[in-house]
C-alpha cells in the first residue's frame, strides 16, 4: 500500500516537473521528452537514479527519466560483461523490449485505426 | 492608430500577467494526478507481475510492456489523445506517452502510405528520443568502461 503512494507521488511529481516546463519555457513536449531521456540516462550513468527507484518504484521508473536510466544500467551491465563492446550494445538491448512493443502495437494501431475514425 | 496599438499592447501585458500563474498551477495539479495515477497503476501491476515468480528484471520489461501495449491500444480508440488534452505532461512524461507518441503519427499520416507514412512517420518524435537515448548511453558506456 505504501508502495502504490510512494509511486503515486513521485510519478506525479515528476510529471509536474515536465508540465511546468512545458508551462513557463518555450520547449516543445518532444523537446522535453528527449531531455528526459537524456537526463535519465546521466543519473543512471551517476548510479543516482536506481536510488529513486529503490524508494519509489513505478513512480520512478514508469516516466520517461526511467527510460534513460534503463539504457544507463543497461549499458554498465554490458561494459561489465563485454568490455569496450558492451558500449554499444548495452542501451539498444536494454531499450529492446520496450521499444518493440510500442513499435508492434503503434504499427497495429495504424492498421484498425484511421484518422477522423469516430469512436 | 497609435493609441489603439498601445491599448492592444497593454492588454497582452494584462493576459500575460494574468493567466499564466493560475493554468501553471492548474495544469500541474492535472498532470500531478493523471502522471500519478498511471505510475500507481504501473505499480499494481509489478506488484502482480512479481507475486507470480518473475525475477526483477523481467518483471519490468513485462510491466513496461503492457503500459506501453495498453497506451498503443488506448491511442487506436481515441481515447489516450482526450486524456492527453485534459492532462498534459501527466500522460507525455510517463513511458504511456512514448507509445502514444509512436502509435497517434503512425495513424494520422496513414494516408501516405504504409512505408513512409505509418513505417516513418511513427518516429516522428520516438526517433529523437532513441536517437539521444543512445548517444547519451554510449557516452556514459565510455566514462564507465574508463572509470570503472
């Protein structure tokens, strides 16, 4: 129960970090997004980010900075597997799954659906 | 004419001062709630995945999936394009918003076609993230392998 508060709260958070940027700066929701990503990423690379995730769960890895620090852990395992290799397989392999399923169901999306379709 | 350019410059000032602290708070309340919820929901589901015996790692790959099959699926309905109107960075920030920002592309430009319509154009906005994803990885990749 305090798991699902903890992810509430730190999840919305961190959404309204995203909203307030959208809100008072010129940046684009894509151009948020990415920064996200970005930042996520450096945190993760920083081992800051599994910290949030250990005291937030879902709340911090459900947004998109989770998305970063998933290519983060995913990369450092592979440097310590494979070496100098693991470089440039770790982020693609750790964002795989994720990716191919928006990827698969977003194509399937654009089949059933079209624009203007009423509901 | 001058006059009324000045009137009209002052208004703008008004509007400016006026409106954005108020939609500020409002649609960081909106996005507090909705980007919350989706992450609860996140959590319900680990929660579930994880009493049936996967180990941590599957256990989010599996979860991310279903958000993000649930996302793509909402987004055929026209339904996560009205939650997305209510809500804002509430349903952009959460890993739902990356389905949806591949899924609604990929079905407004299906008009030119299944390559460069749906094939392209669903990375109008997952591209630049996969793109600086992986830049961003492989830097911090060289810093580990060369610090670690």
């Amino acid at each position: 129960m305090e798991g699902l508060f903890l992810a509430f709260l730190v999840g919305g958070l961190i959404c309204v970090i995203g909203q307030v940027l959208i809100d008072l700066t010129k940046l684009t929701p894509a151009r948020i997004v990415v920064l996200f990503v970005v930042v996520g990423c450096i945190l993760g690379g920083l081992g800051l980010y599994e910290r949030l995730v250990e005291f937030a769960g879902a709340g911090a890895t459900v947004p998109i900075l989770g998305f970063g620090n998933l290519l983060a852990r995913g990369v450092k395992q592979a440097v310590d597997e494979r070496g100098l290799i693991g470089v440039i397989t770790g982020g693609f392999t750790a964002m795989a799954g994720g990716v191919t399923v928006a990827v698969v169901f977003g194509f399937l999306a654009a089949l059933v659906s079209s624009p203007g379709m009423k509901e | 004419m001058n006059a009324t350019e000045q009137k009209k410059q002052k208004y703008a000032e008004m509007v400016k001062h006026a409106s954005p602290r108020s939609t500020v708070l409002i649609n960081s309340l909106k996005a507090f709630f909705v980007g919350g919820a989706i992450c609860a929901a996140g959590q319900l589901i680990y929660n579930y995945i994880e009493s049936l015996g996967f180990a941590r790692e599957e256990t989010g790959i599996i979860v991310a999936g279903i958000l993000v099959a649930s996302a793509a699926l909402l987004t055929a309905l026209r339904v996560y394009d009205k939650i997305a109107k209510f809500s804002g960075a509430g349903t952009i920030i959460p890993i739902t918003g990356f389905a949806n920002a591949i899924a609604a592309p990929a079905i407004e430009h299906k008009k030119e076609g299944l390559v460069l319509g749906v094939g392209a154009k669903m990375f109008l906005i997952a591209g630049p993230v996969i793109v600086y994803g992986t830049v961003t990885s492989v830097i911090v990749g060289l810093v580990y392998y060369f610090m670690r």
